[in-house]
C-alpha cells in the first residue's frame, strides 16, 4: 500500500475536535496487508487524519472523508505539494 500526504491551503479542513490541530490527507493506493485480498485493481482512497491519531476510514472520495470528519465544502482548494511514504 502507498500513501501520499497531500497539502492544502491552511484552514481547507475543519479542525480535529480532540486537539484543534487541522488533520492531513492522506490519498491511498492499494490495500494494507490488514485488508482482505481482492483480486481487483484497487482504486484510489482518501482519508483525513491528525497528529494525535484521529482518523477517518479510507473514502472512494476527499468529499466523503469530509463528511465523515465533519467538515463544511464550501472552500474547494487545489493541492499544492505532494509527499510519498510506503507502508507496510
């Protein structure tokens, strides 16, 4: 599985309600070996997740990852900058 951090504007999120810090997105590629097996291409997943462990599940959406964090769509953003990690 690959996971990309993907970065918005400041304030694109709502904030986390545990911390007040805004959470990442996270746009996943594949499935985690915790996952079950599927033979079919995996699509891309979108998540939110913040720096004290709060998290989302993996959304086939940003706009449903969204929802689930509680956030309002009125601000739509471009991502800026684009960080990879692989993990296991």
């Amino acid at each position: 599985m690959l996971e990309r951090i993907i970065q918005h504007p400041s304030g694109r999120f709502a904030r986390c309600r545990s911390c007040g810090a805004e959470p990442r997105h996270v746009l996943t590629a594949g499935r985690s070996s915790r996952e079950p097996v599927q033979f079919l291409a995996a699509a891309h997943r979108h998540g939110l997740e913040c720096r004290c462990g709060a998290r989302t599940a993996r959304h086939e959406t940003l706009t449903a990852a969204e929802t689930e964090w509680g956030a309002d769509h009125a601000q739509l953003a471009l991502p800026l900058r684009v960080r990879r990690r692989k993990v296991a």
